[in-house]
C-alpha cells in the first residue's frame, strides 16, 4: 500500500477539531498477519464550532464494519482517513478494521520485532492501527482489552483484569493518541518499586526478552533516580499505580514516553558492564530520565499541535541535562553538550535544512523530530532560565503544572507564564522559536583609562526558512580575570537585544582579560579575534570549566585549519597547553579527556566554509593525524605515567568517577598506540573485564593496523549478543582508514549477520559511514553513492529510518564543484525512484534546495 500524497501542513491553519472524545474503548485481537482492532468512542460535536467536519484518519486499514449509534454506516474513504456524517448531538462511533503488524517494517503503528507484538505512535502512528482523530489536542481516557495467546500483555494506564490469553487495561488520564501504546509477547519483568512523595506505591517492571536479565539492573536504578529526581527538584510525582518499560530491538528512534509504558529501543535500556561502555551507561540513564520527565512535560501538558513539538521535547532535554548535571559532573555535562551541538545542530541550522525550533510547515512531521527541536529547544530553555534567574524559573515552572495539567498547549502558553511571574514581555524572546539559523557574535574589545569595552555585533544568516532575521535576544555571560587568572568580575549575563551593543567594566588598574559566553550562555558562533597567546592564556587560567575548554578547542581548530589548508606546522601554543593540562592531576580527568579531544573533521569542513575556505576531507583527515601524532611524541614518557595513574582498580561502576578515569585512560592509550605501535592496547585488550576498555584498545589496534585478529575473536565471542555485534560493525566503519571505508562497508553489508531491516544494525553500518568524514567524502563520489544505493534500498521497507540518513547529505554545499556535482547526481538519482516514500521525498528535496 502507498503513503498518502505529499501536503504542506502550516502552524497558521491550525483548527480545533470539533468534537470532544468522552471515552475510547479499543479491543484488540491480535494475530500476525490479521489483528482485529475494534473501538468505540463517544464523541460529543462542539457546537460553537460550526464548521467542524467529523474525519479520522487512518492509513492502510481495512475498514470491516462502521456504525453510529448501532446503525451501520458506510464512510467515505480516502487514502488518509474518512469522514462520515453524524449527527448533532453526542453519538457512539464504533468500527472495526484488520491490520498486519507482521508486515509493518516501517515501525510505525502496531509492528512485531522478533515475534513480539509492539506500537510505535509519535507522531502519527495511531492512523495505522484504527480510524480516530490522531491529533495531539484530542484527549481521552483509553480503556484497552487485549487478546491474544502470548504471556505478557500490556497497555496503558492501570491494570484491570487478566486471564490466560487476554488483559484489559485502563487509562484514567485523559491523553492523544500517539501516547497509546500496546505490547505482547514472550517477555520477563525485572521488578522494582518506587514509594512516591506522597505514599503511593508504584510498580515497576523492565519487560526484556528472555537471555537480556542480566542487563536491566542500571536502568531499573536510572528509573528510581528519575523519579526521586523529578519530586525533589520539579514537585512532580508519578501519578499511576504502575510504570513499565519494554525493551524492543526493532526500534526507529530512541525510545518513547508512552503513558505508564514506555517503550524503548534496546541499545537505549539495556546494559551491562560486559557489553555496554561507559557511554552507553550515560546515554541510558538519560533517556530513562528523559521519557520518565516526559510523564509531566508532554503527557500530563502535551501540545495542541506538531508544531509545538519542541514545547515538550525542548523543556524534557533540557530537564534530562539537568539530571545528569546533578547526576555526574555539571561541566563535563555541559561541554558534551555543546560539543553535539556544534555536530549535529549546527549544521542543520546552517544548510539548507535549517528551520525554526518552531517550524511553520512540514510535509512528514517525522522529519522534525531534529536536532534543532530537541537541543537548540533545551539551549533556548536554558537562556531562558538565565534571563529570569532560577528562582523565576522555578516560579514559572510550577505556574506552567498548575495552569495547564491537562492541556494541549503552546509556545505562547509556554513564555506567557514567565511573562506573568517575571512581568517580563517576551515578545523579542520568542523569535528563538520563530527563526531559523545560528547567530553570529561578533565581539570587538576596546580598553581606555580603566575601563574594558566590548562591543557585540549579532547577525543572522538569511536562509530559505528565515529570509531576513531580525536581532535576537542573546544572553552573554561574562567573567573578567586578571593576569593570574584570579577573578576580577564574577560571571554577569549581558542581555543583549540590540544589532550592536556596547558593555562597559570600569575602575581597572591594568586591563582585564574578558572570558566570553561562559557556560555557553547562548548558541551562538562566537567571532572573536584573539591571537594565540591570548588563547593559551584562557586555556591556561579561565574559571570557567567552558570557557577553559573552549580555548583549547579553538586552538585545536585554529591550527588544524592552518595546517589543512597552508601546510602549516603543529601550532606550538595548542602542543604546550595540552602538555600542561596532562601534566595537571588536580583537573578532573573527564575534563582532562575532553580537553584532549580534536574537533570532529566535519566540524573542521564547517569550519572552513565559513571562513570562506573549500574544505578537503583528506587534508583535514591528514592534519587530525599529523597533530595526534606530533602531540604523542611531544608528551611521550608522560602518556604512560598518565595512563598507569588512571587505571581503576575497583570493581566496575559506570559512574562519572570511574568512567572519566576510563576515558583519560582511553584518550592517552590512543597517543601512546601512536608510539608504541599498539603494544599497551594489546595488554588492555586481552585484560579488560568490561566493554569500555575492550573497544577503546580495539579501536587502538585497528588503527595501529594489528586488530585483525581480536576483530574475528570479538566477533566469536559475541555473535550471540545484537548490541555488541552492533558495536563491532560500527567500529569497523569508524576505525578504516579513509581509502578503504567504502571497501570496509561493502564487505560488512554482506556479513550474514548484517540484518539491514534492523534501526540499529543498518545505523551501526551506514550511520557509521556517514560519520566517517573523510570515507564517506571519498573524492570520486564511491561514498555518495554507496550510500544513496542503500538508502533507495530502505526507503520502502523503512521510510522514517532511511529519511534521518538523507541528512548525511545537507553540508553538500560546502564542498569543491567536483564533488558537489557527485553528490547532486546521487540526489537526483533518489529523488528519481518510483514510489519514493513521503518522508524521502520532503528530505531530499529540502537538501537539494
Ligand atoms: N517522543 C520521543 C522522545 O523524544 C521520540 C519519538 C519520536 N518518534 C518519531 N516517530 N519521530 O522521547
Ligand atoms: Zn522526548
């Protein structure tokens, strides 16, 4: 069956909906290839709303029977829904349709994933299981009977009853439909318990496969901190009598907040110390937190439109950031933070994807679930937070619960209750939400009879979405430390609105050096002219965790750039900082790691277009290793001494202690392979009792050209674990050198094991490719069309998974004509397919501009 045909959606057009659902009750009798899905909703027409049309949509059903009030009815049908006509007074509608869940490979409505029977219904899902107004502002309370002959059966809400082959739940909290979730299958619970705030015992269970116990104790844990959390510092408490989570392994995205059952991906829950890394332990209690946190910021408020999607995504990434701050360490959480910003937003936000956290229209909504809606959503929060103070923020917050419990909202809903707690207008705020692209900040300096000027001059870059942006509102968090580094002016947010703006700090004996958008105060690309020394300095003395980083990072760039396009040598300030910050135990090793990391090669490309430059993926790619190389032989007989000093000799916990001495440890190992020809990575390698040192020697190995060998052990060893497996394509990818990545992914496509089908197993393979910069770049376009092969080849099994990837193509302009006219044809070539799906179609189009 075809997707509908492609139609523009705008915020403007918005309507309600016209009638009010006074209960919804669904039954299911679920069979692979022909599920009955029968419901019965009590609608009530609104009738100050005169021109409400009765339609509900629904996509590739088979309609059985329709009736209202008992009396069968014959709808008209299109291929997006139908629509009927009712009477003026409240009446019952009931139907009854089939579906396949065993041939949904899109993961979108109810599907099966290894025999299990699973839903997925953000955004707009729920149209593949029944006929029903699928929009987030119609809200009801759902009851669910479940029957099926499968062990575990499981809905939302509350349960009321079971027997051997059915379930019923209810749902007392009235909610949309892309909240309904339905599981079935052969699963096992890991069971815990939560005693809420206000004494109510919840039960909670984490559905896995079984084999997968042994990987659900983190993430019970991760649930209970969530929950502790939200009390403690929203006054949010869970509001059920039970909360489940399922693991899933045929999953499109991360996971899902589902009401009271939240399904996840597997590689986003499940772990163990053996199989997962440390950053799999983090990126896990995250996510729990994060569709824990959606309980209150989407479901409890949730939004009257698509368009608002980033009222609930942008408030819950920013409120999961704020968990793991608490969590672990609040500076190294921060510059993570920015770092996959500056990869995965900016771009957006600079090419010809770029739309507001608030876009205006789309075609396939799925295609705005972006970097751009979730993070640049959470910064926007977090300048918010900065501009009121956190105790306004707070007020606001609790403002926000009380006002709109129960409510789909919007971002005018949203900044109206901090207007009205900090009497505030909002109205030049809002253009973070309504405009597209990254501001520039360009900063001048100017220091005259004691006193420091700084003078900030904001710009936009026009774009399709945003054709003349107007002057933001930009917090700018300043510091001022004197020659030793000591603090002259605590940290002070500079509110700047206009296009240019004058600061002025006066009453200074000697000039003070300015430490600019601490904490990264705002998304902005920072201009500022700063000679080397003046970088060192920061790097050497800044207060500020961020800021310190960001010296280094700018001295990494600045010499990378140099040595990529003029053949310059390793910059000696950058090699001297960095030998300093080795050499310093009393810094936090998580920090001391970051502080070690290069800038990615496609953050370098951007780089250089926007100075103006063609970026060339293999000089960037030769300048990466020149300075790694240089930068291990200048530290030399240090790196092992730092290495033996970061070794953990507790048992293994993948907390922020452990991990960021893990991490140092994996960072020097990577300078000391360069040395030592991979002999410590050897030793780490046949040593290790946890996956986070096994694969950082791994990747040492390959690198050093000697992985071989531990690759085929590896893969004997975990052939039976999809997660690990997973990880071993992926490392294959990232680890080949530039010449052969094209070559290393067509060999693993043909891996027996590489099931292209699965999210995870094609992102492991081609989401790695795509990251692989200079692979991926490959001069004669072989990368281009690897991988536009592959995505004609997903694009009618799976449209949503295959229109995330399209986006490896977006920096396409910032390329030399060559390989700009290689990646056009491969453009044009999908843009071509007959049938190509609709989520496809708006991607590649919207890239090719
Ligand atoms: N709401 C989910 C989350 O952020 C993501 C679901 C995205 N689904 C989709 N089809 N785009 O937690
Ligand atoms: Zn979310």
């Amino acid at each position: 069956m075809k997707d509908a045909a492609p139609t523009t959606v705008y915020l403007k057009d918005y309507t309600p909906f016209g009638f009010t659902l006074e209960s919804v009750h669904l039954t299911f009798d679920l069979a692979p290839e022909t599920t009955r899905v029968k419901s019965r909703v009590l609608f009530r027409p609104d009738l100050s709303a005169p021109g409400r049309k009765f339609f509900l949509h629904g996509e590739q059903l088979k309609l059985l029977s329709a009736a209202i009030d008992g009396k069968p009815v014959t709808p008209v049908i299109t291929p997006e829904g139908l629509t009927c006509q009712v009477p003026d007074k409240p009446f019952e509608w009931t139907c009854e349709v089939e579906i396949a869940p065993a041939k949904n490979t899109a993961l979108e409505g109810l599907y099966m994933s290894n025999g299990m029977y699973c839903t997925q219904c953000e955004a707009e899902g729920f149209r593949k299981i029944t006929y029903y107004p699928d929009r987030p502002d119609v809200m009801s309370t759902f009851t669910v009977r479940i029957n099926g002959d499968l062990p575990v059966l499981l809905s939302n809400g509350n349960a009321e009853g079971k027997g051997d082959d059915w379930a019923e739940w209810h749902d007392p909290w009235p909610k949309p439909s892309y909240l309904f979730a339905l599981v079935a299958g052969d699963l096992v619970a890991h069971p815990g318990s939560f005693t809420t705030c206000s004494g109510r015992e919840v039960e909670l269970n984490l559905w896995v496969r079984p084999g997968d116990e042994g990987k659900c104790a983190f993430g019970m844990e991760a649930l209970k901190k969530s929950m502790k959390w939200d009390e403690e510092v929203y006054g949010r408490e869970y509001d059920l009598d039970i909360f489940n989570i399922v693991a899933v392994d045929d999953f499109n995205m991360g996971a899902m907040e589902n009401k009271g059952l939240n399904i996840f991906n597997s590689s986003a829950v499940l772990a163990s110390p053996e199989t997962s890394t440390d950053m799999n332990f983090e990126r896990i209690e995250a996510i729990i937190a994060h569709e824990y946190f959606h309980n209150w910021t989407g479901n409890r408020i949730t939004c009257r439109d698509w368009f608002q999607l980033c009222l609930k995504e942008g408030l819950t990434v920013f409120r999961d950031s704020q968990f793991t701050s608490d969590m672990r360490s609040a500076a190294v959480k921060r510059i993570g933070d920015v770092i996959d910003l500056r990869a995965r937003q900016f771009p957006e936000d600079n090419g010809p994807l770029a739309h507001p956290v608030r876009p205006e229209s789309f075609q396939e909504i799925n295609n705005f679930y972006t970097a751009t809606v979730y993070e640049k959503g959470a910064e926007v929060i977090g300048m918010l937070k900065r501009l009121v103070g956190d105790e306004a923020y707070a007020e606001a917050l609790d403002l926000y619960f009380a006002r709109h419990d129960g409510q789909a909202c919007t971002i005018e809903d949203w900044l109206k209750v901090f207007e009205d707690v900090t009497g505030r207008d909002l109205g030049q705020f809002k253009r973070w939400y309504q405009q597209a692209g990254t501001p520039r900040l360009k900063v001048e300096e100017s220091w005259e009879d004691g006193t420091l000027r700084l003078t900030f001059t904001q710009s936009t870059p026009p774009s399709a979405a945003t054709p003349a942006p107007l002057p933001q509102v930009i917090p700018v968090a300043v510091g001022l430390i004197g020659p030793n580094g000591d603090e002259l002016r605590e940290t002070e947010v500079l509110e700047m609105t206009k296009a240019t703006q004058t600061f002025e700090f006066s009453g200074f004996p000697t000039r003070p050096h300015a430490s600019i958008l601490r904490g990264f105060s705002a998304p902005v690309i920072l201009e500022r002219d700063l000679s080397t020394e003046e970088r060192a300095f920061f790097l050497a003395h800044d207060t500020d965790p961020f800021c310190r980083w960001e010296a280094g990072r700018a001295l990494a760039l600045d010499t990378l750039n140099a040595m990529a396009l003029r053949g310059a040598a390793p910059d000696a300030h950058y090699l001297d900082g960095m030998i300093a910050v080795l050499r310093d135990d009393a810094l936090d090793p998580a920090y001391r790691a970051l502080m070690l990391g290069l800038p990615g090669q496609s953050e370098l490309a951007a780089a250089q277009a926007e100075a103006g430059h063609t970026p060339d993926p293999d000089a960037i790619w030769t300048a990466s290793e020149t300075l790694r190389q240089t930068l291990a032989t200048r530290a030399g007989d240090l790196l092992p001494k730092i290495y033996a000093a970061a070794q953990v000799d507790d048992p293994y916990q993948p907390d922020a202690e452990q991990s960021g001495k893990r991490a140092l440890a994996g960072a020097v190992l990577s300078l000391m392979s360069r040395l030592d020809g991979g002999t410590t990575a050897s030793v780490q390698y046949a040593r290790a009792d946890n996956m986070t040192l096994k694969l950082s020697a791994l990747a040492c190995l390959l690198r050093a050209g000697k992985g071989a060998n531990d690759v085929a052990a590896f893969y004997e060893e975990w052939r039976d674990d999809r997660l690990v497996i997973d990880k071993w394509f992926m490392l294959q990818v990232a680890e080949a050198p530039p010449a052969k990545a094209v070559e290393t992914v067509k060999t693993l496509v043909q891996h027996p094991d590489f099931n292209w089908k699965n999210p995870n197993r094609f992102r492991a393979v081609l989401g790695a490719f795509t990251g692989h910069h200079a692979g991926f770049h490959r001069k004669d376009g072989a990368g281009y069309e690897l991988l536009a092969d592959w995505l004609i080849k997903l694009d009618p099994v799976n449209p949503q998974t295959t229109a995330r990837m399209c986006s490896a193509f977006q920096t396409w302009r910032r390329y030399d004509t060559d390989r700009q006219a290689l990646i056009r044809a491969q453009l044009d070539r999908i843009a071509a397919t007959p049938g190509l799906s609709r989520d496809t179609t708006e991607m590649i189009t919207r890239i090719q501009g």
